[in-house]
C-alpha cells in the first residue's frame, strides 16, 4: 500500500502497517506495487475462478443442493490443497491477519456486485466459530469477510447464528454423518429485524458443505419464510 511504501521501513508506523496489510502478495510473496492489496494483479488473474453465473444455478448451488432452499450461492476460486491461492485464506485464518479475510471479502463482493449478485439481500451472517476457537483466534474470519462483503454492498453485518457446541474433528466421519453432526451445531438467535427476508450466510471455505448447510438449515427452522442465499471465498475440489 502506498502509505506504507513512504515511511521509513523501520518505524513502527511501518511495522503495524505492514502487519495489517503486508506488503508482498501473500499468494507468489511477490512485492505488491501501489494499488495492489493481499494478491497481486498477476495472482488475482491465475486466480482458478469458479464461474458462478448464473447465481442460481453453478458448481456451488449444485453442490449444495439439498432440502433446504437455497436461492443464491458463489464461491469466489477453487481451493487446492498445496496451491499458492490458498495461502491468503491460510493467512486470514490462522496468521492473526483479520484485515486480510475483510480486504478479500471486499475483493470478491465488488465482482458479484457487477453481477448484481447482492441484490435483493437484506442482511449478511456469518458462519460463526465456537466460542472457545474464537477466544483463541481472537476474531472469527467469515465475520470479517462478511465486514468486506459490507464494506463495499453497504448491506448490514447480522450475528444471526451462534455455534452451540463443537463437534470435534470431521475429517473421518462420512458426508452423511457429517451433517448429522453440524446440523446440531448451530442454532438461530432471536428473530431478524422487521424487513429483513433475504439473508446472506458467509463462510471462508466450503468443503463437504456441512457446516455452512447446517447454518442455513438453523435459520430455515427458525425462519422458514427468510430467503437463503451462501457465500464463500473458496470451495475445495471433489467434495
Ligand atoms: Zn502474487
């Protein structure tokens, strides 16, 4: 970022700066030009996109299809274990860099916002984390996402679901049992504010789908006139 580029690397200024937004692409680690955040122009182009028109029907929704009604969904690329383009969501999550889920979810919104994907959404949730996982990340990354998503939509951020309980490690259980498992997970809280019938539920990654199907089949019970729409920055390969 330009700012950062004009202060004396050593200062402290400097170090904070850079801490929040890092000045190399954290996809090649490549040294970001001004204008330039998180990916450079040359990753954001070798970015394994998923084309998500139309938003009612691609990869993603098909994916998710199930019994619950889900009106929209996109995913912004294709997550490859091992693959440079995960290491930006790595670094969201797990490198104690929010600003880098928020300046992501800002970089996918302002292209589904070209597509009109956000129109008619009333409000944006996200997956929530498990209260202890939260405490010790100290933030939960799809709520910073969802920020981005606000940030360039102007549409409100609603904390609608809340994760009852963790369910351990999902890696060995079945897709079937996976979803036994999240949907008991997440509950809906209160009632969404008068106004509000289109929702739209955020998430970093989808893999087998569970969890974010499990935050949609919360509020469907809880609210089954609310109109359901899913977002995520990433979805892996042969969930
Ligand atoms: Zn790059």
């Amino acid at each position: 970022m330009a700012e950062t580029k004009c202060m004396n690397p050593g200062t402290l200024a400097h170090k904070i700066l850079g801490f929040v937004f890092p000045d190399i692409c954290l996809a090649c680690g490549r040294r970001l030009v001004d204008g330039e955040k998180v990916i450079c122009l040359h990753c954001q182009g070798s970015l394994p996109r998923i084309n998500c028109i139309p938003h009612t029907d691609n990869a993603v929704h098909r994916h998710l299809a199930s019994t619950i009604p889900i009106e929209k969904a996109a995913a912004m690329f294709v997550y490859r274990r091992g693959d440079i383009f995960t290491k930006p969501i790595h670094t969201a999550k797990y490198g104690g860099r929010p600003a880098v889920a928020r300046e992501l979810g800002r970089m996918f919104a302002a292209r589904l916002d070209k597509q009109s994907f956000f129109n008619s959404i009333d409000a944006i949730t996200p997956v929530p984390l498990h209260w202890w996982k939260h405490i010790k990340r100290g933030y939960n990354q799809s709520e910073h996402i969802a920020r981005g998503i606000a940030d360039i939509t102007g549409i409100p951020v609603h904390t609608h679901l809340l994760r009852a309980s963790g369910h351990g490690s999902q890696t060995q259980l079945s897709r079937t049992r996976r979803w036994e498992n999240a949907s008991a997970t997440y509950l809906c809280k209160g009632k969404p504010q008068n106004g509000i019938e289109h929702i739209l539920v955020v998430d970093d990654v989808i893999t087998t789908g569970a969890t974010i199907l499990a935050c949609c089949h919360a509020l469907h019970q809880a609210h089954p006139q609310l109109r359901i729409s899913v977002l995520s920055l990433a979805m892996t390969e042969n969930t």
